[in-house]
C-alpha cells in the first residue's frame, strides 16, 4: 500500500450492492475512515451488510427491480444521506452506463470507469471490434448486429459447433447457453433471450465457437485519470459449472512468464483503448500452445478480486476510492511483486447432485472455520504461515431467498505454494458446516481432493471431465450415518438430562435390563427404525450395538459440542452433528449428511409420483410451454422456471398427455410442489 494514501478519500460513501460485497466495501471504508451508507431491499432488513454499515435506508420490495436495479432511488439516497460517492460492487447496476452517467450528471462520483468505457466494453459485439483494432486477439465467432433469429441459426452454423451463445450485453453465466448442435439452437436461443432480457434489460446475442480445452484466465488492469494503466496478477478461472465460476487461483499456474506478461500487456491495451479508469477485468481463453484470445471485459470489481488481494498484498477497494478520488495510480508495473499462491471457492446455495440448482432456504446451523488474516495480508518471502480469509454477508439465523444470487461466501486461502493453498484450503473447507440450505461445500472438498487439480490440468470441461471423481459414492455407508445420528441423538439426551433420577428422564428404563432405544429416522425420503442396545459389559458405559434392518454396528462414541469422536466397527472416527428441530445434519470429510428425527406429521415422500412433475427448486413459473389436453413427447419442455437470475426447463420425463396444470405463468412456487400431471401413454 503506498505511504501516500490520504487518511480520508471521501466523507461518505453509498455502497449500492448487498451481501458479501458490500460487507467487504464497508471494511475497506471503516479503515480509512470513511461513512458508509448501506441500502436494502424489503428481503434484506436485517442482513449482515445493514448491520456494518454507518447507516442503512431502505430501498423498496424485495426484487431487485424494484429496489437494488433502481438508479432514481439510489441517487436520491445518496443526496439525501450526504454521500459524496457512489460504489457499486458487482452485479446489478455496477456496468450500467446510465447510472454511471447520471452519477456524473447529478455531482455524485461512481467508483468505476467513465460511462462511455462502460458502453464500449458493455456490449461484447462492439468490444471484440473494438479489440481487433487494438490489436488484441479474439475468439472466432458472430458478433454483428442483426439479431434476428434465423440470421443467427445461419451464424451458427458457418461457426460451427460446439458454439456458446452469450448476452451481449451480460455477464455471471446469466444469458448464456451451451449448444451442442444445430437441433438444440433454437430453443436455447430463446431460453438465452429471456434470461439475458430478464437479467441486464437486453435480449441481444452473440455467438463465440467453445473451446472445451481452453483455459479461462484473466487479468486484473487498473488505469487512473491520467492516462496511465497497469496489470497486477493473473488469476486462473477455469473451474465452471453453467459457465459459473467455481474456483479462482492466482496467479495463473503453469503460465510461462512471457505469457503471461503478453497477455497482461494486452489487457492493458485493451483498457488504454477505450480510456478506462479505475478497477477492470479482462478475460481471455488460452490454449496450451501458448495462443489466448480475448473473451470480455468486465466494467468492474471482480468476485475473485481478493486472491488478487493476496498475492499482492494490495487492498483494491482502496485503490478504487484513490483514482475515484482523482489520485494517481499507487504504484507503478515495476513496484508489483507477487508473492505466494492463493485460492478462492465460491460458497453456494445450491444443489450440485441436481444439476447446481440454486437452493433457498435458512441457515440453522453456521461454523466457519478458523481464520487468520487481517483485512489485507502482505506477504513476504520466506513466509511460511498460511492465510484463511472469508468474505462473507451471512450470519447463522439467516435466509438465503430466491431474489438474488445464491452465493453465501467465498473462502479465500493463501499459502507459500500453490499444493500449500490446496491442502489448507481442503482443511478450510472440511471445517466450514452449514446446516439447514443446500450447499456446495461438499463437491468444493471432493474437486479440491481430485488428482487432476493437483497436477494440474485446468482446462473449462474440467468439472464435466471428472464428474465421476466429483460425484463418488458417500465416504460412510447409509447404515453408518443412521448409526451415527442415532447414538449422538442418544447422547444429547444424555447430556440435556439434569435429573438421574430413572422416573425423570424420556430415554425408557427398564428394572433390571439394559434400556432400548429406538429412533425412526427418514434418510432421502425412506424411512429407517432404528434400534440401540447399551454393550453387556457394563465396564462399557459408551459403547452401543445398532440394529438397522438386517445390519448391525458396534458403536462407541464422545460428544463434545457438536463433535462425536467414534468408533465404529473398530474403525475411529470423527464428525460433527447439528440438529434443530427434527432435522439434522451429519458433517464428515467435507460432506453433508442430510437426516430427519420421523415426526407422525412429517411427511417425507415429496418426491414426484410416475404421473406428475415438482417444482426442483422454489421460484417463478416464466412461461408456460403446454396447455391443457396437450399431447407430449418424452423430453419435451413443459414449463420453464425461474429463481436466482436462473432459467430451469422443466422437461417430460416420458410421452403422455397434460392432465393437469396446477399453476398459471407468472405464479410463485415452493420447491416440491406439484406443477403439472401428466397421464403417460399406455
């Protein structure tokens, strides 16, 4: 950080963003000294981000529409509260030219580039032209103008496939589609079209030929007001899902230096071009005969800005509000040194085993794991001590709704080498349980456990390629997790019982015989009695054999907390259990366990019957592809749905006619409920 920074930039800022970027905004702003005021929507009263802030005003309802995507709002907040500035994270309206301009036009500094870089690089047609002329290279595709549907089919087949169709004018995986083959375009078109319109307002496509070996890497570029720019780290972001991110290294391994210079050289060409200043990320896929070719530009902060962060040693919100401010850029390409290797998982609520369905839900049960890190770490040579930081707007308690992008957290970690960040960031991760929502925090531990990363051999497909490593059967047998619930349920009694007397408690007790208990526990919807026998031995006391249809364990085991250190068929043991209210939640290795204490009114047999079709996640009915009476084909689209900026096809498992249509598009459904009937063909 350079010993020239003013103690105080700006009086007051409005972060215009929730979650956990604007909690990290705000602990940028508190060390400097400066206000902060929060926004938030009808969803958000009482998140994290509300909380921090110096003072937080209300926006509007709880969709982003009417609230967080609302440039008259936001400006009249920030005039009235008194912010000189305006910094908008990322998403929402952080590469919106118009609030940018009217930012400018009404006296408020945007803490971003010039409305018109913004334009240039905000449609991904006009920016490759654009790139061509900087010279710079760029992936092969169509990038013109006209957007009529059977132009495009015709683009798309002189491209040639396997193509992306990407929104012009997004970004986060939103508007986009995978095409395989020509039979497949045009319904993804459409479905591309509406999440495109749905999310940035523009409906507009572009087609990029898919590289399924190519690497996605990107580097981060800084430019001031004065005509000066500069690249720091690279970082590595091949690790997708639904072209998602999942996972973010930097620097680039395996880069060779020249590389990685040329493509740092072009990016700041690319900036330069367009007179940019401020904080931008420009992506590139690279082959691995050293050609790489220019993706996109992103007009903004970037979600894995903080392994940057670590490897520098640099705070970039900071640098942000210095060249908002109209200082000159901190440092110049020579004073930036790298350091060490740092890793970043993005914590999400979703589903992995269905596709990475976003999921919603509370967060009954939150244990971060140990952190070691102040707001900016610098690193040094020869230090050896492992950084664990978590960029987080979530507190236990907390609900993940279907609003906003389910991203809950990102787990950043830095280590001396890039195998010393993969083994403390698996450590991380084994100690990070949630309970409650659906996570990823499992597939997180088994893709970093997978080989392949090690080595590594990084490339896009590299989560389709290693989809049976990714999705390897549970480290404890159906059996062994019942067992295991079924003695810490034991044991919690155990411990809630203040009175020993035999005629006070509600375990059972028998006069002279060993005392049975039984739990009925439902495990993916199929219900399990469960039977445990204290050992014969009284020398024994916590020691139990566990009857589970025609299988037995012997099981002994401590609790501790939440910690249940076992042995089980002579086998040790540990993992963690939570529960709250008949739920509970088995933590071991990195995985979840999902389990139920059978309630007489719990019904656990949600899942759909031969004739009908559920809701895979809660969220809107967008549009409707069937009526009533209609006759179907196995695979057909019956309704598309829409939840977290996503679209789902709901899609026919087998021919049959629509029976039954029990919601109208436009409707808001729970996760279960029964959308359709379909009476199948004889």
């Amino acid at each position: 950080m350079s010993d020239a920074t003013p103690a105080r930039l700006f009086n007051k800022v409005l972060i215009a963003n929730r979650g956990e970027i604007a909690c990290r905004i705000i602990r940028t702003c508190r060390r400097l000294g400066i206000s902060t005021v929060a926004v938030y929507s009808a969803a958000d009263t009482e998140a994290l981000h509300v909380t921090l802030a110096d003072e937080a005003w209300y926006l509007g309802p709880a969709p982003a529409t009417d609230s967080y995507l609302r440039p008259d709002l936001l400006l009249n907040i920030a005039k009235a509260s008194g912010a000189e500035a305006i910094h908008p994270g990322y998403g929402f309206l952080s590469e919106n030219a118009n609030f940018a301009q009217a930012c400018a036009e009404q006296g408020v500094v945007f803490i971003g580039p010039p409305a018109a870089a913004i334009s240039a690089m905000g449609s991904k047609s006009a920016a490759k032209h654009l790139m061509t002329a900087a010279g710079v290279p760029v992936v092969p595709g169509f990038h013109e103008d006209e957007q009529d549907p059977i132009h495009l089919r015709q683009a798309a087949e002189r491209c040639g496939f396997p193509l992306l169709l990407k929104a012009v004018a997004g970004g986060g995986g939103k508007g986009m589609r995978l095409v395989q083959q020509l039979s497949e375009f045009d319904e993804a078109l459409a479905a591309a079209k509406r999440e495109a319109k749905a999310a940035f307002g523009d409906d507009a496509m572009l087609l990029e030929r898919y590289l399924p070996e190519a690497r996605h890497i990107e580097v981060q570029v800084f430019c001031d007001q004065f005509g000066q720019g500069m690249y720091l780290a690279d970082r590595d972001c091949s690790l997708q899902r639904r072209q998602q991110k999942v996972l973010e290294e930097a620097p680039a391994p395996n880069l060779a230096p020249h590389i990685a210079a040329a493509m740092g050289e072009a990016a700041v060409r690319a900036a330069l071009a367009i007179d940019y200043c401020g904080a931008g990320t420009v992506e590139f896929l690279y082959l691995d005969d050293g050609q790489f070719f220019f993706m996109e530009m992103n007009t903004r902060l970037q979600v894995e800005h903080p392994v940057t962060e670590l490897v520098t040693g640099l705070d970039l919100v900071d640098w942000q509000l210095q060249i908002a401010a109209g200082l000159p850029l901190p440092l110049s390409q020579e004073q930036v040194q790298i350091h060490g290797h740092a890793i970043e998982a993005r914590i999400y609520a979703e589903d992995p085993a269905q596709q990475f369905l976003p999921a919603s839900g509370s967060l009954h049960y939150l244990h971060e794991p140990p952190l070691h890190e102040p707001l900016i770490f610098n690193p040094v040579e020869g230090n050896q001590d492992p950084v664990i930081r978590l960029d987080t707007g979530v507190r236990q308690g907390d609900s993940i709704g279907i609003y906003y992008d389910p991203l809950i957290a990102k787990l950043i970690v830095w280590a001396p080498t890039r195998e010393g960040a993969l083994h403390h960031l698996a450590r991380a991760l084994a100690q990070y349980r949630i309970g409650g929502v659906r996570t990823n925090i499992g597939f997180l531990s088994r893709l970093v456990a997978t080989p392949a990363l090690h080595k590594p051999e990084l490339h896009t497909r590299f989560i389709a390629e290693h989809e049976s490593e990714l999705f390897a059967p549970a480290p404890l047998s159906r059996s062994q997790q019942l067992a295991l619930v079924g003695v810490f349920l034991l044991l919690s009694e155990s411990a809630a019982q203040a009175d020993t007397s035999p005629f006070a408690g509600n375990q059972g007790w028998w006069l002279n015989m060993p005392t049975l208990r039984q739990f009925e526990l439902v495990l993916d919807a199929q219900r399990y009695p469960l039977m445990i026998n204290p050992h014969p031995d009284p020398q024994q006391s916590n020691t139990w054999q566990v009857q589970l249809e025609d299988t037995q364990h012997q099981l002994s085991a401590r609790l501790s907390e939440d910690r249940l250190d076992a042995i089980v068929d002579q086998v040790p043991l540990r993992c963690y259990v939570a529960r709250h209210k008949h739920e509970l939640w088995l933590f071991y290795q990195g995985q979840r366990f999902d389990i139920q204490l059978y309630q007489p009114h719990f019904d656990s047999n949600i899942q759909a019957t031969a004739d009908s079709l559920t809701a895979p996640m809660p969220g809107v009915i967008s549009q409707l592809k069937v009526a009533l009476g209609d006759t179907v084909v196995a695979g057909q689209t019956l309704l598309i749905m829409e939840a977290m900026k996503m679209e789902h096809a709901i899609r026919a498992p087998t021919a049959g006619k629509v029976a039954e249509l029990y919601y109208a598009q436009g409707c808001q459904v729970a996760a279960g409920c029964e959308l359709l009937r379909l009476e199948a063909k004889p």
